[in-house]
C-alpha cells in the first residue's frame, strides 16, 4: 500500500495518495459520500488491514473493515453495543463510534473501541465482533466519571495500549478525566492529579476534566502528553501529577486546543495547534492566524511555526484526531481544518503548503504506509 493519508469527513471518507517522496499528492475518494468518518486507523501488525468508525444514515453507528488498503469495505457483524439494560436500569445506546485504536502487538485481531455516550469495547478478531469492556461500562463509578458532556456530546476517546504489556491501558472522556487500568480493562482508577478544572467548582476534583487528547510516547511510553480544555500537560510515571508545561506558551497564546503530537523517535519532541479559548470560546485560530507550537525539551519552552500558513482571515481549528506524523527522517507533520483544508509539512513543521482545498470539515487525518 502506498504512502497514503486517511482523511476523515463529515461527509465522507478521502485519501491524499503520496507522490515522488512526498512532494506532489494526489486526492481519492470520496467513499462513504455522505456519512460521517470520525476515525481510520491502519493496523500496524497487518499493514492492509484498515478500520473505520463511521456514523451512516441508514446502518447508524458502526465499525467498517478493509483487508485489502481501502479498495473495499465490509461492515462488522457485531458493532460496539451497549449490554442490555437490566430491571429498572435505563438503558444506554452507541450514538457515535467515535475512536480506534489497535490492541498490543503480541494480541493479533484484538481491537479498542472508544464511544459517544462514554463507552469502551474491545474486538478479538480484527474487528468484526464487538463486546463492551464490562471492568469500565458497568463500572458503579461511571456514570460519576462520565456526568458531563461536551457542547458536542460526550466522547470517550485516547484509549492506549502500553506497548510493554498489553493489560496496561488508558483512556479518556470529555468529560470526565483520564483513567488508567493495570489488568486489561477489569478494573479503571482516574489519573488526573495537577490537572485544571476550571470550569468545575472545585478546581482539584479527582475527575470531571476535560481531556481533549491524550498520546504515549512509543519510544518511552512511561512519559504521557496531554492537551486538555484546560491547559498542556505531561506526566512521567510512575508519577501520577501531571505538570502544567502550557505555562511557557506566550500569555497571548494560551494553552488550548484540541491536537497533540509526539515526535516517532524522540520523546522530549511535540507539537500543538493552539485555538482561542477565551470566555466566549470561540474555537477558531487565534486572531485568524493559525500555528503550531513546538517544544523541544519536553515542554519547558515552545516555538512558533507558522511559515506558509495563512498571515490573517484564516478562521479554523483543527479537532483532537485531525493531526498526525510519519516516520520519516524528516518527520512529515499533516493537520485537517474545520474548513476543509489539508496542509502538510515534511521538515518538522518548519514549513507548510497547502494540499487541498474544500472538503467537508474535517475529522480525522491519519498517516497509513
């Protein structure tokens, strides 16, 4: 399979195919035209292998697999479902498949599945059959975890495999928190000391936060990012507070947004896509002036990158799954705009050029080769 970025739409699936190293892309697709694509993740242990979370008018929430790269698709026989409801329990339906993510590389076919309203489930079999994670969904702690849900819903999202032992997990909802497991799912403890609440009133409660993203180094995954509602942290276990390194973005700047990168080899390397959270949350670039902000020492201090972007009038955010990187040597960073812009960078975000123009508002951007 070629070198190829995944673009997830409001309305549908797009792929941007790469072309001589990267310096000329050309646009597939649309498939799924009309259905909304909140994630597609390639599965690293079998590279042809693709799965989708889409929302369709006709089937409702469910999962799509490809074995052959994205030629051709078939539905999961069993989607993410909640159980059935028992005795006078209200009952709970899957509105939005909304997050993937692959299982450990020794588990081959296993599966994590992140939901709107806040559920998490796991496949065994590349994705064809969905069973909800009972140790967090029945949880008598969750509906505490998961009582407050975002302007746009609340998502469960950020679900992470530790790539040194596959019952090591996380995961994180909006709103909710971070929450962390050490027996495969069976049983979740919050994980959000020194984290900002601010929208809480009590800013130091154990959850009820607002993660927007949350990643794991692969090359140290002791060492955790997160860019939250409230602020840019890290956290390096076994550490259980995080620290604030949003504090040395420029004031004007802030500490918003929703995306957050880690470079492939080196853990002190991230990037982040500011937006305007002032009183009114606006969620567009600040000033019209889109960029992005890269440490190189684990946060301690950020630089701007803005060369190629747009100087002004340029009014877009860039949601949680809609920024990514790939292995390169000369790392390629790629960002989708809420108003229908792909743009890419293949020197570390030094520089950056527009790939396309006019899709639906964009998803998801995922890097697949």
């Amino acid at each position: 399979m070629a070198e190829t970025l995944w673009i997830g739409t409001r309305k549908g699936l797009f792929a941007l195919r790469a072309l001589e190293a990267r310096r000329r892309w050309r646009l597939l697709g649309p498939q799924f035209l009309g259905h909304v694509v909140h994630h597609l993740v390639q599965d690293p242990r079998e590279p042809r292998v693709l799965l989708l979370a889409t929302r369709t008018g006709h089937l409702g929430p469910t999962v799509m697999r490809s074995t052959d790269g994205g030629r051709s698709w078939r539905e999961a026989s069993a989607p993410p479902a909640f159980r059935k409801a028992a005795g006078e329990e209200p009952p709970r339906a899957v509105e939005r498949v909304f997050w993937l993510t692959p299982g450990h590389r020794s588990e081959s076919g296993t599966w994590y599945a992140g939901s709107s309203p806040a559920g998490l489930f796991r496949s065994g079999d590349g994705g064809e059959r969905w069973e909800p994670v009972a140790g967090f969904n029945d949880h008598p702690m969750r509906p505490q975890w998961a009582a407050h849900g975002t302007p746009d819903g609340e998502f469960l999202h950020s679900v992470l495999v530790d790539p040194r032992d596959p019952r090591h997990l996380y995961l994180a909802i909006s709103i909710g928190g971070v929450f962390e497991s050490s027996d495969r799912g069976e049983s979740w403890s919050p994980l959000n000391e020194g984290c900002a609440a601010d929208f809480m009133p009590d800013p130091d409660v154990p959850f009820g936060h607002d993660p927007h993203c949350v990643v794991q180094h692969p090359a140290m995954p002791d060492r955790l990012y997160q860019q939250n509602h409230c602020g840019i942290y890290r956290l390096d276990r076994p550490a259980r507070r995080w620290q604030r390194i949003g504090t040395a973005m420029p004031r004007k700047i802030g500490d918003v947004g929703f995306p957050i990168v880690v470079h492939p080899t080196d853990p002190d390397r991230v990037w982040v896509l500011p937006m305007d959270g002032r009183t009114v949350w606006p969620r567009t670039s600040i000033d019209g002036r889109p960029a992005l902000y890269t440490s190189e020492n684990a946060g301690a201090s950020w630089r701007r990158l803005d060369r190629g972007l747009p100087r002004g009038q340029a009014w877009f955010t860039v949601l949680r799954q809609a920024m990514c990187a790939d292995r390169h040597a000369r790392t390629g960073l790629y960002f989708g705009t809420t108003a229908g812009e792909v743009w890419a960078s293949t020197n570390s975000g030094e520089s950056w050029r527009c790939l396309v123009r006019h899709l639906p508002e964009i998803y998801s951007v995922t890097h697949a080769a």
